[in-house]
C-alpha cells in the first residue's frame, strides 16, 4: 500500500499514520482512526498473522489460546464494557471456581485433604493483593511481605496443619501468583505492582466459550473471521513486516526501514511493539537515540514469561470429578530434581481443565524455567511433562494424542508475555507513564506514540489495558487535529 504524498495543510483524510504491530493495542489504535476519518492509515505486523498476543488455534474439540485467555472483570474493563454496549455479553460466560477448587498432590502421591487446601488457599488469596495499607508502608519485595504475612495467618489458626505441608504449598501457591505477575520469583517484585494495578470488579475468569479470544479482534475488526476478512482495515495490514529502524527526525517526516530493505515514509508513528522487543532493540530501532525518560523505563520496567502446556487425551482425564491439579514437592524430591537435566519441572505449576475442551489439560509454567523449557523439542518437553505427571498422580496416565506448548520469549516479536513492576523499577522511579509519553516535535505535534499494556499504568498485562492504549493514542492524533483545523 503506498502512502500519499503529504499536503502543505494535513487533515486526517491526508495524514500518514504508521501502527507497528497488530495485537489489540494496534488494532483499536488502527480502526479508531479509520473510524475517525483518517484514510491513509498502515499497519505494519512482523508476524504473519493479526492479534499479537492473542493467539487462538484450533485444537483438541475448537480452540485453545495460547496468549490471552479470559476477560478479567466487569466494571471499569473496556472488552466487557464493549461488549455490554453492543449486546454481545452472551459471548462469555464464567469459568466458575476452577482455580479455586483444586488438588494438591505431593510427590510421594499424596493428596492434601481438601479442608486443608481450602483453608491455605483462604490465606494465600486475602493474603495478596488487598491489604494497601501494607504494601504502602513496606520497603521491601512483595515476596517478603507475602512470606511474613502468610505465616503471620497461620500462626493464628486454632488447629495448626502439617507445616511441611503447609511450606510445600505455599511454594506452590507463589508459583501460582507468578502465573498473574509474570515475575521469575515473588522476591523481585515491587509492592508498586498491587498499589499501581486497579483490579476490574466483578468475574475474573470470564471464558470465550469455543471461541477464544479472537473473538474480540473480530468485533474491534467488524468481521466473523479476522484470517478472512479485516473489513475495516482491509488493505491497510501488512503481515511480516518487521521494522529494522525508525529515524523520528527525518527531514521529509518519519522514515521507517523495513528489513526487507523497504522504506516507507509517514507523518506518525504509533509504536506498539512489547516491552520485550523495546529493550532488545531500542537503541537500533530509533534514530536518533530515545530521550533518557523513554530508555529508564524500558530497562526499569520488566516483561515477564509466562507458558503454557496443552495436552489432548482420548477421552476426558480421571479422575473426572478434578478441575485441577497443583505440584508440591517433597524437600528431598525437589533436591533430587534440580540435580538433574529436568531441573525446570520445578517451574511447573500444575494442570487444570479447559472450558468447553472435556478431553484437554492444561498446564502453566513460569519464570526462568519457563524460558529454559522453550529451548528444548517438543519431544523433549512432552516426556518431561509426562514423568511429572506419573511422578505424583497415583492412576494410568495415557499418552496424550496431541500436545503443544507455547513459546513467547524466544519469538524476537515478543520476548515474553505481560509486564510488570520489580524492585529496579523503583529505583529507577519510572513507570509506564514515561514509556506512553510520546515523541513530539518543538511545536509538540506528536511524531511518535506508544501503546501497549506495559504503557497502561493500571490496566497493564491485560487485553483491556492494551486496548485503552491504542485508542488514548489514536485519541491523542484525533484532539491534536481536531484543535488543528480550529486554529488553521
């Protein structure tokens, strides 16, 4: 698609707007402008299909995700809201107490009793996220807090369970908080991260039924099949189009080099590459170099890595009364295991049912180990996954009759999965308010933007965080022109 050629007096029909990247920050960026009136809009995606971390695959009974998977909460969630206002609400639906009703089995194959669980997992859940009182006055890691305000809880218990238990499940149960922070351990962690986040009331694990999360492409899109049919972008993507440099200061406007040697020139730039890609490249991308705010903040902030498993049987896995399932290693197991080259099962946390999939499990691993995992085969991985699983579950496990595994830190368009704020973040006292802060010129027209989830000071590692950011952004060019023409 060529971009036309710049006029003396730019209106949004003539304006060259460049979005790099087509996840759903670059989607409602992109079709909030068209909407808007602006005609010469390019959306530029390395990969070679749309929706960036989200990923629906067809698998096992529909379809899996292996990016983003519910809709967290009601109120203040624009995915929900969106959905709300258009009527669709019947798309989703709960996934009720899955993740609240699980086993836990040691490995020696015993299982907790579920009074016990329940009573631990009590503890862990109010334990976290809500007491701000806390995490304003403390100035250490969340991880510390965490640890003296768990054993804090226990203490008080009348009846006081196994506390070798009870240690080998709270390990368990920091795995799974890692699954929501993206962190490697909850010692890196900054209380910034509870205080900044503004958890959207209402259901947090709101399924896509057989869907998936395409689902809301699809309607940001106005189309049943974003693969067939873009609709209201139509010719304006361009799949695997990565961008080797972007110099913000050229002469005849924003020069964008591709690394098939294409040169595309354009009025604006809305950036929405991940945290990862940022860091890894933004010392060759941009030309001339960021300002020092912009780079404190994509060296402060972190993008984590998070992965999952998924696994096809035959027939539904048994026992069939269990949602799911946590690892909790014995002390001398997990020192036995991290003696070996399965060292990374350690990061595993467990496996859990799949709505609407009755024949799949799913499992989450976090962290480095997470990272490592992806530099072996497929193979290699499966049977690993397969000796944990008879490790501690007493019953046949079958061999699965299909399985994958995701891998978003070793893809160089993503470098990991949803960002966070550590300890170094706030010693560097910056946020993603710096890495929204835009690029603009000395009359503060805006050359180049950023979106993304790790640019949402409250709504980060969510859809509906990156959403909000493409549209403030594509709101930002609109007021920007639309106070143009007032004063022209």
């Amino acid at each position: 698609m060529a971009l036309v050629t710049s006029s003396v007096i730019q209106t949004p029909q003539t304006v060259r707007v460049v979005v790099i990247g087509s996840g759903p920050s670059g989607i409602a960026a992109a079709t909030r402008l068209v909407e808007s009136g602006f005609n010469d809009v390019l959306i530029l995606e390395a990969e070679n299909r749309v929706g960036g971390r989200i990923y629906t695959i067809p698998f096992g009974d529909n379809v899996i995700d292996l990016g983003a998977q519910w809709c967290h909460g009601e109120k203040n969630n624009v995915v929900h809201e969106t959905l709300e206002r258009l009527n669709l609400l019947n798309l989703l639906e709960t996934t009720g107490d899955t993740y609240f009703k699980f086993k836990c089995v040691r490995s020696n194959k015993d299982i907790v009793a579920d009074n016990i669980v329940s009573k631990l997992t009590q503890i862990v859940y109010e334990t976290i996220p809500s007491r701000e009182d806390e995490l304003k006055a403390y100035e250490g890691p969340a991880g510390s807090l965490l640890t003296e305000m768990f054993w804090k809880e226990i203490d008080k218990l009348p009846e006081k369970p196994n506390r070798t238990v009870v240690q080998e499940y709270f390990e368990s149960a920091k795995k799974g908080n890692l699954t929501l922070e993206a962190a490697d351990t909850m010692f890196e962690v900054s209380p910034s991260n509870s205080l900044q986040f503004e958890t959207s009331e209402g259901d947090q694990n709101l399924n896509w039924k057989d869907k998936g999360y395409q689902t809301f492409l699809n309607i940001l899109l106005k189309t049943d099949d974003y693969k067939k049919d873009l609709r209201l972008l139509k010719d304006k993507i361009q799949l695997c189009q990565r961008v080797k440099h972007i110099e913000w200061q050229h002469d005849d406007g924003i020069k964008i080099t591709l690394f098939s040697g294409r040169i595309i020139v354009a009025d604006h730039v809305v950036c929405t590459a991940s945290l990862g890609v940022l860091k890894e490249t933004h010392e060759s991308l941009f030309k001339p170099s960021l300002p020092i705010s912009k780079i404190r903040a994509i060296q402060g902030l972190k993008l984590g890595t998070v992965n999952k498993f998924f696994m096809e049987f035959e027939k539904p896995f048994e026992p069939i009364d269990w949602v799911g399932f946590n690892f909790l290693w014995l002390e001398d197991d997990l020192k036995a295991l991290r003696e070996t080259e399965r060292f990374w099962l350690e990061g595993v946390f467990g496996f859990y049912r799949v709505s609407h999939q009755p024949r799949l499990l799913q499992g989450w691993i976090v962290g480095r180990h997470a990272r490592y995992m992806e530099t072996l085969s497929e193979k290699e991985v499966l049977e690993a996954l397969m000796w944990l699983l008879r490790k501690f579950l007493s019953g046949p496990v079958p061999e699965p009759i299909k399985f994958t595994r995701t891998q978003w830190y070793t893809n160089c368009n993503f470098r990991g999965t949803y960002s966070l704020r550590t300890m170094y973040t706030d010693e560097l006292r910056t946020g993603a308010w710096d890495l929204a802060s835009p690029l603009t010129d000395d009359e503060g027209k805006p050359i180049v933007q950023f979106a993304g989830e790790a640019t949402n000071s409250h709504h980060f590692g969510t859809v509906h965080g990156a959403t909000e950011t493409g549209w403030r952004e594509a709101d930002r060019l609109i007021k920007f022109y639309q106070k143009k023409s007032l004063t022209n």
